[in-house]
C-alpha cells in the first residue's frame, strides 16, 4: 500500500519535531524531521529518516555525520522556516541567523547546531539504508546536552503542539491488580 504525505490515516502519530543539521555539498542546513528516534542506550544511537531528495541527505551522505537538535516549545518558526523550504534553494542558516536564532558548532562533528533546543546530539553515520523514499540515517552519538527546562515541541496532525498535562501512572491498587493479572495468564 501506498500513503500520500497527506493522508489523513497517517497523522495519528505523535511525534517530536527534530531540526537535523548538517554541512556538505549543499554547504551548512537545517531541516525539520518528524522521524527523529532514539533506538538503542549501548551504544547511544538516533535515527533520523529523511527524504532521499533532501539536500540533508546528500550532506550526511557526503559527511557522514549530522546534528539532532530537538525543537523547543518556541521554535515553531525555526521548524516552519527549515521544513517548509529546500536546503536546494534557501541558505536555511542564512535565513534563521536572521531571525535572531544562535547556531554554534559542534564539538566532535563539523555541523551547526542550535541554541535553546531542548537536546542536541551530535552524531556519526553508521548505518545508511534507503527504505522507499526516504534514507534512513542511524547515528552514533558522539556528544548530548539536554536542557531538561526545555519542553520538547510535539507534533499532531499537521500541526505543533505544547506538551498538556501529565497522566499518572496506575495506582498501587490498579498495579497489583495487573499483577494478579499477569501471573493469571502466565504461559506455561
């Protein structure tokens, strides 16, 4: 089956938003990825899946290494601004250092990373794999920094969202009797 970007069955997935950096043949840009995930402890490892036409993909094809630059709360125009226009045609950087957004450079990568995000990771190719039409990039974490005063922002159906209110985890009641219930139904 195939899916259009648009597809409404598709925008039940909440995800985070992550401003991929990276610099190569295309010179230093920043994207917007919403497949942005962290998928292993040990070794620290992030996957970034982006659209194999993307000037980003040629730079961390070139480079083998890009940046991972969580999205705050307030960088809704940073991410409309680096999703909404190809690294191609836009000087991205040029354009966000205009707007007042403070880029520094990575420490064990050549790569711009951002100010105020709410992680940056700075990694290394060690996995490239096309998968339909996207490459899907899996980088080993050379360098984080997280400022866990900085919410995250969320993205829902198109559009951006700040993180609500916390759901509690079960009860010790609701937690025993999911235990009562698991051991119910152990497999012998």
């Amino acid at each position: 089956m195939d899916l259009g970007w648009d597809d409404r069955r598709t925008h039940q997935f909440v995800t985070n938003v992550g401003l991929i950096t990276s610099k190569g043949p295309n010179g230093p840009n920043v994207m917007s990825a919403e497949w942005t995930h962290y998928v292993s402890y040990a070794p620290s490892l992030i996957v970034v899946n982006i659209s194999s036409k993307d000037a980003t993909a040629e730079n961390i094809s070139a480079s083998k290494e890009f940046g991972v630059n969580l999205a705050a709360q307030d960088h809704n125009v940073i991410c409309s601004i680096a999703g909404g226009n190809s690294g191609h045609d836009i000087d991205k950087i040029a354009a966000l250092n205009d707007l007042g957004v403070e880029f520094y450079d990575g420490k064990t990568i050549n790569v711009p990373m951002i100010n105020g995000a709410a992680m940056n990771a700075e990694c290394q190719v060690i996995q490239e794999t096309p998968l339909g039409d996207h490459t899907m990039f899996v980088g080993e974490v050379q360098e984080i920094l997280a400022d866990e005063g900085v919410l995250p922002l969320v993205y829902h159906n198109g559009k951006y969202w700040k993180l609500g209110d916390e759901v509690a985890k079960p009860s010790q009641q609701e937690r025993d009797k999911i235990a009562g219930l698991i051991a119910k139904h152990k497999k012998t």
